[in-house]
C-alpha cells in the first residue's frame, strides 16, 4: 500500500508541475496577446480547473 501511495504522490505532483509551468507560461505572454484574442480565455478557463 505505502508503494502505491508514493508513486500517486509522484504522477501528481509531476502534473501538478507541469500544469503550473504552462500556466505561468501563458500568463506571461499573455502581454504579447492582443487583448482581444478569442485564445486567452479559452486558456484560462481550461487551466484554472486543472491547477485546483
């Protein structure tokens, strides 16, 4: 049982990560986007459910 909680630790910690580094990453180039671009929303709205 301890092994299988370590390696669920492990797959959520490692996506945890890479959901948070494509969300920072986006958030910095959204100054790059015009404000006005229909992709940023969509963006947000698919990431923050995942981050929680």
């Amino acid at each position: 049982m301890i092994q299988i909680h370590i390696l669920a630790f492990l797959a959520f910690s490692i996506l945890f990560l890479a959901t948070c580094r494509r969300y920072i990453y986006e958030i910095r180039n959204i100054s790059l986007w015009s404000p006005f671009s229909p992709h940023k929303p969509q963006l947000l709205v698919l990431h923050v459910p995942v981050r929680i």
